[in-house]
C-alpha cells in the first residue's frame, strides 16, 4: 500500500503537494502575466505550508517540469496561496494555458524570507519596479493586516511600471491608496490618455519622495537597470547598505541546495537566499 | 571493531555467494573499462584492479534517476506513484579515495534542513566494501594531498588489505558486521596483522608523490575571485563535462520530465558546471557565460564552497580527471599555480 500523497509530500521535499487553481487573473493588458490562486487539494498540505513574505515555491507541471516564482499573496491571507507569473518558458507558458478548475503542484515554501523581525518596529520604504512588485506586494498585506500593522513604523511605497496598463494588482493599489496609512506612490514612465497619477522613473521618484533614513529600511525589488539607479538615491539619502533590503534570481532545479546550479560563491540563491541584504552582497562574488 | 584474516583465494567466491542472496556492485571487466557493474551469475568479480572508469558514487546517486510517476486525469496531471524502495546491496571493490566520496556526499545530501530522501535510502541499504590500495594504481592519484589516504576507511564498512598471502578484514560498522558470515572462514587476525597494514600504509602513501597543496590555497581563493589567473586556465577546455561525470564528489544534477501517452515520469540526470546552459535563465540572462567563469565554478567549489560550507574539499584525489581529461587540463597543477599567486 502506497502512503497517502501528503505524508510522502511531508517526507520527500520533491514531491511536489496538489494544488487547484481556483482563480485566474490577466493582470496587465499584454496579457501575459497572470496571478494564479492555488488551493490545496489536502488540508494537511495547507497547514503545513507556513511562509513568509518573501519566500518562494516551485510550481510543479508534472509533464512540463517545474519554475520557481515568488509568493505573491501574504499568510494572513486563509485558505490560498497565490503567485503571479510572467509567461515566459515552457513552464509558465502551460500555466498561462491552464483554466480554472486544473489540478498542478507546488513545492514549499521555500528559501528565507524579508526579514521580518528585522523589519519590526522600522519605518519601510517598499521599492518594487515592474513585475518583481509579488513578494513585495505579500509583504505590504502582511505589514497591513489590522493585527501586525502596530509592529510596523510608517510605511512607504514607491512602485512603478512603464505603462499603467501593466500596472500589478490594480484594485489593491486603489485600496491601498485609500488608507490612511501607507505612503503610496505609483508611477509609470509614461502615461496614457486616462492616466491621472505620476509620470517618472522609480529612481527619480524615490528621491522626490525622499524617505528619512531615520529608523528605516528599504525592501527594494526590480529589473536590475531600475536597481542600479535605485541604490545611488538610497545612498544619499543615507541608508546604509545593512538597511537595504533585496532579493535575487537565478535558475534553479531542486530548491533546497542539492542541485548545485544557483550558488553565488558558498551560498545558494534557493536556500541561503533569496533575500540578502546590500552588505551581505557585498561580501559574496559578483556572479549572478 | 573486528578483524579478520581471509585466504585470498576465497575471496572471489564469498563475492560471488553474496550475490546469490543480494545484488552486488563489483568491478567488472567491460571492453577496454573496468566498470562497476551488478554481478549477474557468471560474471567474475575483478579482485585485482587499479580503479574502476566510472566513480561508484552513482551506486547511491544514478546517473538518471526516477523520482516520481504521474498521470492524466480528467482535472490535469496527478501523482501516480514513487518508485519501488531500494533492497539491501552490497558494494564491492571500492577504493578509499571512492569511499571517502561518501562521506563528503553525505554532507550534501544528508543535511540537517532539507534531506534527499532519494540518496540517503541507497546509502541505509547499501554496505561497502573498499579495498585498500597496497600500491597507489596511478601516477595521477592525490589522495594524500586532500585529506585522504591510500588504505582510509572513512566511508567503507569493510576494508580489504591485501598482506601478501592473506587479506586483512576490517569489519569497521554494524553494517559491515552484518555481513561476517559471510567470512565465516576467516580467522582472528593478530597483532602482527595489524603491524603489516601499518607498514602498508606508510609505505603507500609514501610512495604517492605528487603532492598539491589542497588546504593551503583556501585562504587565496577567498581573496582571488576577480584575479587575473582565471583567465588562463579555461582556454583549451572543450566544455565536453567529462570531468564532472567521472567524479566521485559532483552531485549536480537536472530535473526532467518525460512523457509517454497519458504517463510520465519525473527523473533527474546528471548535469556539469562545465556546460553554458547550466546556468542560462529564461530571460536569456546567464551569470556564468564563459568556460573561464564555468572552470573559476569547479575550482572554487571543490577548494571553497564546499570547504566554507561543510569543511570538507570536495575533491578525493582519485585522478579520474587528470586521466581522462581529452585536452590534458590537470586539477593538480591548477591548484599549485594558485598556491603561488600573489594576492
């Protein structure tokens, strides 16, 4: 007799848990990055997957393979999990095939997470550029969730994209903007004829913005051009590189720091990873 | 633990008994190679060898490995089954350099945080029997050079010390022990024994000359990573892999599926750092994209990585590939010229 899926799940981190996808959403109007919400087949599953803001899982297509993304959606979130994925290759490609109702598997939670306890008690300037907004997105609802709100300082926000209508999580960042306590700012390089928000760089808007270094920490996530000019502003505000905050992508197979592809020097992106801090940057290699 | 003293000639046969009750992995003849191979009846086990082709680490870690089975269903893709569990074998003919790989993959494999349940069944049920060198096979061979030793015993449950008439039985584990009846024949082995393999330890490593400063370059290559000597290394290398497949201590592997009809099959294989697509993203974006930064990987991982990690270089000395590089890159000298890098 073969042991029940989720016990050989619980022992066997390759074996990915079952999932259905309950819900769909075309994110952006190019149409090609969807968030997936993912509930657990078995609810021994469900309760033994505990993350963090910040960590990711794999997303396992059994007959395509396997692609690790982010975990977009927050654990105060109940009875789902939800990531948001670019199509791209041949895994992502099938999920933006798939409808609501398929059955597929994720494997997880894996990797660190933001630092939350780090975070506590700071003032959090969020910075999330284009697509990589998902895990930054999970850690804003869970800052904001009414009974963790308290833990968390002020909360700053800049995120951008190049055109509104690739805008992530649309209706959060209305509500979001509604309250009274988020510092929110979104941007876009350029506007449209609808487009009533601001117009400009993420980099450029930061330094409008100009956050206090003061008690403060910034989480920044983004295409490598917008990190690049994104970390000149932070120094000059002040920041030290202990107090900013990023996460990193390489390809990975196993997850766990078996399969040996995404090592930057003596750690692994997949378990020592993904989120690293300027200055623990700073002492690995250049290699990613 | 107990030790005995076997006639050589029986050897052979006890091999060949234990592979009436349970497979064994021995080295075997193969066309030009010396494989390890599954005794079938009829096949002789080789008791006199210099060292197998192939690393025996793939007894526990396969080259193409199943991990899972699934199937259509009406709702999409589903679980269907795990492959069937491993029954006990014995691994036989191993060298210490091979044996001592064990050990360093089980660092690896069998972490606290995340085990590879895969690996880690192979290693319960397999029992391993290594054969001391009396005489390093090889002028390519290292092991004195990166912690290791011609007649080591890490890794093995039972060591064979050939001492001229006789060989000597090292039963070093409660597993090694479960297979004493086997040499029910044996006789206790005296402390004269003893002060023979002694003697064939010392004169064995001593007769291994080509020493490398294995531990020595670790605190170079924690300040060298941008050095200009990695430019010189990779030239002539043909990225053909060759080296990470015959070693004893590369573990990295590629996960795939296969489908045939409504089944398939989840399988990891054997990947190398040598190869440009290892490490290419989907974006098109590759943070190694040269064999300059593929080989600075290797280097770094076996003299490092793994020492910063498991203080361990991942790297046993067994030559394998010196021996077969097809464009004569030596491991050894690379490490002597790091030895003298001004940094």
């Amino acid at each position: 007799m073969q042991k029940p899926l989720h016990q050989i799940a619980a022992e066997n981190p390759y074996v990915p848990m079952p999932v259905e996808v309950i819900k769909i959403i075309t994110e952006v109007d190019t149409k090609d990055i969807k968030t997936f919400r993912l509930a657990f087949v078995n609810k021994e599953d469900e309760e033994r997957f505990r993350y963090i803001p910040g960590q990711f899982a794999e997303l396992s297509l059994y007959g395509r393979g396997e692609s690790p993304i982010g975990i977009a959606s927050s654990p105060t979130q109940k009875g789902y999990i939800e990531f948001t994925v670019q199509k791209a290759g041949v895994v992502t490609t099938a999920l933006h095939e798939m409808e609501e109702g398929t059955l597929m598997g994720v494997r997880g939670p894996l990797g660190n997470s933001w630092p939350i306890e780090f975070l506590e008690g700071k003032n959090i300037v969020v910075v999330g550029g284009g697509f990589a907004f998902t895990t930054l997105r999970s850690l804003i609802n869970y800052m904001i969730f009414e009974e963790n709100r308290k833990r968390f300082g002020k909360i700053t926000v800049v995120y951008g994209a190049r055109s509104p209508g690739l805008l992530l999580y649309k209706d959060e960042l209305e509500a979001w903007g509604k309250r009274g306590d988020i510092d929110l700012n979104v941007t876009v390089d350029k506007g449209d004829a609808t487009w009533k928000g601001r117009e400009g760089f993420v980099p450029t808007v930061c330094k409008e913005v100009a956050p206090s270094r003061e008690n403060a920490v910034t989480v920044i996530c983004g295409p490598p051009i917008m990190i690049r000019f994104t970390l000149p502003v932070f120094f000059d505000l002040g920041f030290s590189k202990e107090n900013i905050i990023t996460s990193l992508e390489m390809r990975m197979k196993c997850g766990i720091g078996k399969c040996g592809r995404c090592n930057v020097g003596s750690k692994y992106v997949c378990k020592d990873g993904p989120v690293f801090s300027l200055a623990e940057l700073d002492k690995l290699t250049k290699e990613y | 633990m107990e030790k005995k003293l076997l006639k050589k000639d029986r050897l052979s046969g006890i091999v060949k008994k234990m592979a009436d009750d349970k497979p064994v992995y021995a080295p075997v003849k193969d066309e030009d190679n010396v494989l390890f191979k599954i005794l079938e009846p009829g096949m002789e086990p080789l008791i006199s060898f210099a060292n197998t082709k192939d690393a025996p680490k793939k007894v526990f870690f396969p080259h193409s490995e199943l991990l899972m089975k699934y199937t259509r269903s009406p709702k999409g893709m589903v679980f269907a089954a795990m492959p069937a569990g491993e029954k006990e074998f014995v691994l036989f003919g191993v060298r210490p350099c091979d044996a001592r790989s064990f050990v360093l993959l089980d660092m690896l494999f069998d972490q606290e945080k995340w085990k590879d349940p895969y690996y880690i069944d192979k290693r319960k049920k397999g029992t391993v029997i290594s054969m001391a060198c009396v005489h390093p096979p090889y002028a390519a061979c290292f092991c004195t050079s990166v912690d290791g030793s011609p007649t080591s015993t890490q890794g093995s449950d039972i060591q064979l010390t050939d001492l001229g008439e006789t060989y000597l039985v090292e039963f070093l584990t409660p597993k090694g022990e479960a297979l004493a009846p086997y040499f029910a024949e044996a006789t206790a082995a005296d402390a004269s024994a003893e002060a023979k393999k002694q003697a064939i330890a010392e004169q064995s490593a001593a007769e291994i000359q080509r020493k490398i400063p294995g531990r020595a370059i670790k605190p170079i290559l924690d300040v060298s990573f941008e050095h200009p000597f990695w430019d010189t290394i990779a030239g002539k290398c043909i990225a053909c892999g060759t080296c990470t497949y015959l070693c004893p201590t590369c573990h990295c592997f590629d996960i795939s599926d296969e489908m045939k009809g409504d089944d398939g099959v989840r399988i990891r294989n054997w990947d190398s750092c040598m190869f440009p697509l290892f490490t290419l993203e989907t974006s098109g974006h590759n943070p190694r994209t040269s064999q300059k930064q593929r080989w600075r990987q290797r280097l770094m991982h076996k003299f490092k990585y793994y020492v910063d990690n498991f203080d361990a270089i991942s790297c046993v000395g067994c030559g394998r590939c010196v021996m077969a590089c097809p464009v004569n890159i030596d491991i050894r000298k690379i490490v002597d010229d790091i030895s003298k890098l001004q940094v």
